[in-house]
C-alpha cells in the first residue's frame, strides 16, 4: 500500500501512553460501578413485572394527564416500564465496558485493499485455465448464444408486468381521466348533507363544496375514484365585480359559478377562498385561481386555469349542470395539449 | 426386498473416527468443538479481537442500523393486525367518534392496532418514530462521512451503497406513510399521483400501471404494502449486509493522532469491549424509541380520518424528509411546454424527479469527481478534519444550504403567516434563495477553514494561550503560551494538502487542470519543521529573558528536541 504524499514538519511521536482509570487504581470505585451495574440489571426484572401488571391490569380506555398532556394510561405506562427496562440494559452493559473491562486500546494492521499480486496471478490464470476448458474460445457462438438468451429472457420477465394496469389508450382515457359523472341535469348537492343546491339561497361571497348527485350510486373504490374527479365548488360573486366572457355567458347563474376543486397542479382538492379578491388557494403548493376571472392561475406552480362546469337552473331553481366539463379536471398529462384550455384574454 | 450387503468387520470404514481431542483453554472449549467440527467455526469467525476506533461520530451509522432492526422488530408487530386492503367497510369499533363511518379496510385496522391491541398504540408509535430517527441518523452519518473524506479510496462503493440505502430509505418511508389510508396519507399519494403522471412521455402509463387504473383505485396499498414489508426491506438487509462486510473487510478508517497512521488501525477489540459497548448502544437506541413512542403522539391517524379525495387539512406536510421535494415543487414556476400535441409537466417534474435524481446521482458521484479532480489514487484510512479540505467542507455546506431552502420552502405558508409577510414575497424570495445562498455558504465556509488552519497553524509555532498574562520589564503586557505536547503538534500536522495538478509528462486537460488549482486553491501552507524550530528557538530566547515560562519544567517547546518523551 502506498502512502499518499505527506510532509511531516513534526515527527509521529507514536502512541500515546495510556492513563489507568480510576476503576483500575481504586479497588473501591471498581466495586462502585460493579453495583452501579448489578443495581440497574435488577431493576429490569421489577420493570418487566411492571409492564404485565400494567398490560392486564390497566384498561385500554384510561386516560393519563401528565404534564398538562392527555395521555393514553396504557400505552404510557406500557411504554415507559419497557423503555426504561431497555434503557436499563444498554446503560449497564456500556457502563460495564468503560469501568470494568480491559480498556487496554490496541493495535492492528492494515493491509491494502487489493489482493497480493500473486493471488491475483492465480485467479487470472485459474480464469484463463477454465475459459480454455469451455472451449468458447474455439465454438464463439456458444457465448453469443448464451448471452442472447439469457437476454432475451429479460422480455418475458419485463412483458409479464403489461397488465399491472389497464392502458391508457386514448379510448380508456376518454373513459376515465377525462371524463366525470357530471352531465346534463345532474344536480348539484351539498357534499355533506347531499341537499339539492337552491341559487337563491346562496347569498353574494359564499362557497359551497358541492358533489354530484349521482355520486351516491357509487361505493367504494369507484366512489373515490368518481370523488377524486366531481368534487366541486360553487360560490356566488357579484356579477358586477367578476369578468365573464362572452364563451362562458350561461355557464353561470346570477353570477353562481361551479368550478372544479380539484387542483390543476398535482391534483389536491383546493380550498382556501378569500372572498374579497375571489381567489381561491390551494392548501398544498399555494396555487392560486382567480375565480373571478374563468379560473385562471395568479400564482403558484400550477400551470392551468382551474376546469369550470357549466351550470344552469331546473324548473324549480336548483342548480344542475349542463354537462360535463368541458376540459379533463386534475393535473395536465402528456397526451393531451392543454395549452388550448382557458388562458387570461380568452374570449 | 435389499439384502443386507455383506460387511467387511476389517473395513476401514467401519472405524470409529475420533477427532483429536485438543481441547481448547477453559469451559467453552467443548461446545466450541462440537461447533467447530461441523462448520468450521474458528475458520468463518476470523479475529473475534478485530480493532474498532472509537469516536462519536462513528455511532451516527450505528443508530441507523439498530433503528433499522427496531423498525423489523415492531413493523413485523403490526403486520399481525395491518389489513392492506382498500375495500369498503362500515367503522363499528372501539373509537366511537367513528363509529358508522365508511372507510378502508386499511384505515379500519390502523384504528384497531390504536384502539383494541393493547401496545398497538405504542408499537405504531414506536415503528413511526423510529423511521424519523432511521432516516436522520443515516443522513447525520452520510454528512459525517463525506465531510471527513471518508470516502475516498479505496471505500467509494461502500459509499455507493450508502446512497442506495439513503434513497431506498426514504422511499420506504414514504410506503409506510401511506399505508395507513389516513386523510395525510392519501393526499401524499395524490401527490405521488401527480409526481408520476408528469414524467415525459410515458407519465399517463406509469400513473395507471402503479395504480391499476385511476387513482386511487383499490391496488394501490396491498402493492406498498408489498414493497414497504418485502421488497425494500430485502433490498434494504441484502446492502446493509454488504455495508457491514465491506466495513469489517476495509476496517474501520480513524481520526489522525499520535502513531495512528494509514497501515495500522488503533482502538478497542470487538470481543468483548464493542459486543458491550455497541451491543449496549443497541439497547440504547431502542429505549430511547420506546420512550418517544410512550411519551411523544405521532400521527394520531384517527384525528385525521379516513382518506377523502375532496378534503385536505389545512397546512398538510409530508414527513420530514420529503420536505425538501415539497419546497422545490411549491416554488418552480409554472413551466409547462406544449409541443405536437403533447404537454410537458417541467412544473412538476424538475422538482420532484429531478430534483431527487439530482441529489442522488450527485451524491453517488462525488468520490470520484473529487478523485479527478486531485488526482488522487492512493488508499485513505486516515480522516480528514473537515478544515484541511476547505474545498470540499464548502461544497458540503453548499449543498446542506441548497436542502435546507428548499426545504424551507416547503413551509413557504407557515413562514409567510408567522412573520407577517406575504406568500408570494416568500415565494420569490426562495426562488432566489436557492441559488444565492448556497454560494455565499460556499464562501463562507471556506473562510472559515482557512481561518480555522491559521489557529491550527499558530497553536503549532506559539503553543497554546495559558490565560496567564504577564509584564515585561518595560512595562509591556502579553500572553504566555504553554507548548503544546508532541502529540497534538503532529496531529495538526500531518495532513496531506490539496495540490493542484502539475502537468508532468501526463497530459491533463485544462478543465482539469483548473478545477484541481481551484481546489487547492486559498490554502494555508502548513507549518514547516523550519519554521516550527525557529519559533521554538524564538520562544527559548523569551524564556531566557526572563519571561516566566508557563510550564515550568521545560523552558522551550519540546517540539524541537529529539527526545519528545519527556515533553509530556
Ligand atoms: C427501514 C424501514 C422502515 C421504515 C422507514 C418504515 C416506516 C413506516 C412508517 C412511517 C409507517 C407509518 C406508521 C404510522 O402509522 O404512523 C409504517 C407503517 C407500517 N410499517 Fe413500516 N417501516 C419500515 C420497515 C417495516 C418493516 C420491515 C415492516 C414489516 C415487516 C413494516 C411494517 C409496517 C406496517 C404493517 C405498517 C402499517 C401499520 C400502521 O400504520 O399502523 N415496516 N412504516
Ligand atoms: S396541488 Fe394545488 S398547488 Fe399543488
């Protein structure tokens, strides 16, 4: 092993010398920390009694309050007669090691990390000695072959995982990411009480987290699936104070409108809505909306104007959609270009 | 049926062979024989009595270990109750706040082990906190050894497969994290969603391959689930095990002092002082998690709820170490590209892939472009005290400012709200942050090693300050200094520094060639044994004019005499 290049201005004076220990010059302090050490371990067993007295004795539901903090009895008490048990254990054994055994240090070599030049040797001749013995040398295509196939192999192994999903097809795609179970008529209900929505009774500055209708048909997994695209929110602006554009004139109602809640950015459902400036603000990466102004980003890493459902009213003045929405709801992905979606100017 | 087959009385096989019976020293030596008959045992144990250094940096890896065996010990715990399944039901158990509410089975069984297993609580507790401390420890123990130079030659794979164990780390993590089907923990897979959705070209794919389908779908959990309590796990224990065999195979490198040196190795025996003292640390480590999980809440699942697509806590964070993915993605601009008829997610992808592979790709490659860069082939067993490679202690500090704003960004709205400034102003802020400060960390830093080689440099030539001051005959005051011992004098020393590369004979290219005079650039020459005479002669002449030396028992620095026993 080479050193690496080093001028030593000062001479290595070797090792220094080692200072006996208290423990190893006075009997009576060795025979303190001997106790110290046999006192902690027959604490464990005390500890250990202490944790099965508490599992059987102390019931589930018991609350503990321990500075100021509402605990949970059990799994505090579980906890604490178990950790300092362990505690105890690390403690001692450390404790055992620096006072009482040998703390004589020694020294050992090191040698390079290589192998010496002559096992080298061996093994590029063993090698050599045994490519001669396959006789690949002489037949090429034995190792070709064999490299080939094994190769190959890697396509079955890599092709059997094509059904981890089905594939998103511009067909399948059209059914699900870009698709909702808005529609036509479908009314707008209270995403909690799941009562129909009234437009007269929505006052000026109020926003609603609205669901689909129909989304109660739904459990399950095809509920959230359904739920992670139709949420909703439906809030009231002064028609005065807002920009409606000539496009999007009777998707609203009385200046009502029904946007998606669900983030353009990664796809959170948004909703911090400052009722002076109408934006709307997305709790996880702070995108911001302009709901006053078709859903159009102000701020933040969303690329995208927020998907606007078109609403309209039934016969008797409940809020229902008019369709679908007319963009996919959720973060942009590749196959589709969405720099066609609604931008700030847009008529 | 078979005959017997005749028996040869005489055969030799018939013989009973008895193995020499050269017992070992004291009582072990029978069980020890009988193991050793059959597997070898003193051949595959090799030297019980190997040498570990001790320092107490060197127990940052350890506390990542022993977190890692906690976290099989408790995650092995609850997958007894963990249901990993998101199909449907009805809430009827012990937690009335929910009773009757729909949720996952998931979810269900994560309030099971909180509510009706006695322990359970803990147990989660205990698993969750010691996956903090698993992932810390391992990142508190990769900056110790890359600012030590630990991981030069010939130990660079064993730093490669640090940086494996670190990004499989938190991807294990981040599995475990979802596993509950909690409100935070479905929000973080929809952030996931999202994250692979934007990948180029083959996002949309990727999205409903991991999913089966649209998010979220109901594969999802059982899949992390496999990859949270098998495949990462193995991966995890199949390099760990390679760690270790790499660390007993180098040995273990240790700090520069006195006879320490690049072919010896100083310290304790394994047997018996590091079985008790890590063996100990061991025990330590898990107390300590039991404690936390006893006394410390975390991730009160049921005050969340069951995950729900169209709700979010306000202020929802990832773990810890996600954080600094979390502040890139909130503070990129809205780069989006749209071309054919595609659309380009830069907003999405820089910082969450991107970032991540940045940081891993540029941590598994830093030993060998430093080694490029120096020229360096030679092996190192000795560490480098973070001062004496200034280049590379400022590169480390850079990258460390360069995580901690975005990492700070992540809480772009909590600093925006505390200090009463507005979100955007924040926003722009980090923008500029991430770039400005790691260079003025990167200066700073450097200066300060320089400055700190300069105190090392005049602890060497003036002794050290004894706090005595005295006055000269002519009325002057001034501080006397006590020598210091020939130990410390070498180990301020001895170390090798940074030269930049002098074409001799070899061509080396000028990008090469100015990047290692940039690394070797700004340092101070150390001491020469010269200089060190002449300040120890200096330092005679005071003593001999009077100036009361300190220490009295010898009036010049003992650096110069040949016999530096006595200067102890
Ligand atoms: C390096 C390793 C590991 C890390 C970083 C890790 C991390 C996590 C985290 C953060 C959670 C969420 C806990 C919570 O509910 O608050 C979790 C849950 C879980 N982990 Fe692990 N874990 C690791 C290894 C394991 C292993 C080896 C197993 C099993 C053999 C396991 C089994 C589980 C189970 C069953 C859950 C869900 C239970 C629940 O949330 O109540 N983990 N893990
Ligand atoms: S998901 Fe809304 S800003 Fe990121």
């Amino acid at each position: 092993m080479n050193d690496p290049q080093t001028d030593l201005p000062v001479p290595d004076p070797g090792l220094e010398e080692h200072p006996p220990r208290f423990t190893d010059v006075d009997d009576a302090a060795a025979d303190r920390a001997y106790k110290q050490i046999v006192g902690m371990l027959a604490a464990v067993p005390v500890l250990v009694v202490a944790f099965l007295v508490v599992y059987f004795a102390v019931p589930r539901d018991a609350e503990l309050v321990l500075f100021g903090a509402n605990l949970k009895m059990q799994t505090t008490l579980l906890g604490l007669t178990a950790g300092v048990a362990t505690l105890l254990i690390g403690i001692s054994a450390i404790h055992w090691a620096r006072m009482l055994m040998s703390d004589e240090e020694i020294v050992g070599d090191r040698h390079g990390a290589a192998s010496p030049p002559e096992a080298r040797e061996r093994v590029l001749t063993d090698l050599e000695t045994g490519i001669e013995a396959s006789g690949i040398r002489r037949r090429k295509l034995l190792g070709t072959g064999m490299a080939g196939a094994l190769g190959m192999m890697a396509l079955p192994a890599v092709v059997s995982l094509a059904d981890m999903g089905p594939w998103p097809t511009a067909e399948l795609r059209a059914k699900t990411i870009e698709k909702t179970i808005w529609a036509e008529g479908v009314h707008l209900v209270n995403d909690v009480t799941f009562t129909r929505l009234k437009a007269t009774e929505l006052v000026v500055g109020q926003l609603v987290n609205a669901q689909p209708e129909t989304l109660q048909e739904y459990h399950g997994a095809a509920l959230q699936q359904q739920k992670a695209k139709a949420s909703i929110i439906v809030v009231r602006m002064d028609p005065n104070s807002i920009r409606i554009p000539e496009s999007r004139r009777d998707w609203q109602v009385d200046g009502i409108l029904c946007y998606s809640k669900i983030c353009t950015h990664v796809g959170c459902p948004i909703s911090l809505w400052e009722q002076q400036t109408h934006h709307l603000l997305c709790p996880c990466h702070q995108s911001t909306f302009d709901l006053g102004n078709s859903g159009v980003v102000v701020f933040g890493p969303a690329a995208r104007a927020l998907p606007q459902l078109p609403i309209t009213t039934d016969a008797e003045g409940y809020l229902v959609a008019r369709s679908d929405f007319t963009v996919p709801v959720g973060p942009s992905y590749f196959e589709r270009d969405s720099s066609k979606d609604f931008q700030e100017g847009d008529r | 049926m078979a005959k017997p087959a005749e028996l040869n009385p005489d055969s030799p096989a018939l013989e009973v062979r008895t193995p020499p019976k050269d017992a070992g020293p004291g009582k072990l030596a029978g069980p020890a024989t009988w193991v050793d008959d059959r597997i070898g045992l003193a051949k595959l144990a090799g030297n019980i009595r190997k040498v570990f250094p001790d320092h107490w940096s060197f127990l940052l890896g350890e506390i990542a270990l022993y977190s890692f065996v906690i976290l099989l010990l408790t995650g092995v715990f609850l997958t007894i109750w963990f249901k990993p399944s998101m199909a449907e039901v009805e809430y009827a158990g012990t937690y009335e706040l929910m009773h009757g509410i729909p949720m996952s089975e998931a979810f269900a069984s994560t309030l099971s082990i909180s509510f009706d297993i006695r322990g359970g609580l803990l147990v989660r507790q205990i698993h969750h906190w010691a996956a903090m401390l698993f992932v810390a420890a391992m990142t508190a123990h990769m900056l110790r050894v890359f600012f030590t130079g630990a991981f030069r030659k010939p130990r660079e794979l064993n730093w490669i497969i640090g940086i494996g164990l670190f990004s499989m780390g938190l991807v294990e993590g981040f599995a475990g994290y979802s596993l509950p089907d909690d409100l935070l923990s479905g929000t973080g897979l929809r952030f996931v969603d999202g994250l692979v959705r934007s990948i180029p070209l083959i996002g949309t794919w990727a999205e409903f391959f991991i999913f089966g389908g649209e998010f979220p779908g109901e594969l999802v959990i059982p899949r992390l689930y496999m990859v949270h309590i098998l495949l990462i796990p193995g991966l995890l224990l199949g390099l760990i095990s390679a760690h270790m065999a790499l660390l007993v195979y180098h040995k273990h490198t240790h700090w520069p002092g006195p006879g320490r040196t690049n072919r010896n190795i100083q310290g304790y025996p394994f047997f018996p002082i590091y079985v008790a003292k890590a063996g100990g640390f061991f025990f330590i480590v898990f107390g300590v998690t039991i404690l936390m999980g006893a006394l410390m809440q975390i991730n009160p699942v049921w005050l969340y709820g069951p995950y729900n697509p169209s709700q979010v806590t306000a202020g929802s964070q990832p773990d810890w170490y996600m954080g600094f993915v979390e502040g890139a993605i909130r503070i990129i601009p809205n780069w989006e590209w749209h071309i054919l008829g595609t659309t380009w997610s830069w907003n999405i992808f820089l910082p969450g892939v991107g970032l991540m592979g940045l940081l891993f790709t540029g941590l598994a490659l830093y030993p060998f472009i430093e080694a490029w860069i120096t020229g360096d082939t030679s092996e190192h067993h000795l560490l480098d005290r973070p001062r004496n490679a200034p280049v590379r202690t400022a590169i480390g500090v850079a990258g460390m400012t360069a995580y901690a704003m975005f990492w700070l960004s992540g809480g772009n709205d909590i600093i925006a709200t505390q200090f009463h400034v507005s979100l955007n102003a924040v926003t722009y802020f980090m923008r500029v942050a991430v770039f400005v400060a790691p260079v003025i960390a990167f200066i700073v830093t450097k200066r300060i090693c320089i400055s700190l080689q300069r105190q090392d440099a005049e602890r060497v030539l003036h002794g050290s300050e004894s706090g005595v001051i005295v006055r000269s005959p002519d009325g002057g005051f001034s501080e006397a200094h006590v020598p210091i011992t020939p130990g410390e004098a070498y180990s301020l020393t001895r170390h090798p520094q940074p030269k930049a590369l002098v074409p001799n004979g070899k061509k080396v290219g000028r990008l090469r060639r100015r990047l290692s005079a940039w690394y070797a650039d700004g340092q101070l020459p150390k001491p020469t044994a010269a200089e060190i005479a002449g300040a120890a002669h200096h330092g005679a002449i005071e003593a001999d004019h009077g100036t009361p030396a300190v220490d009295a028992g010898h009036d010049a620095p003992a650096l110069e005499g040949s016999d530096a026993g006595d200067a102890r």
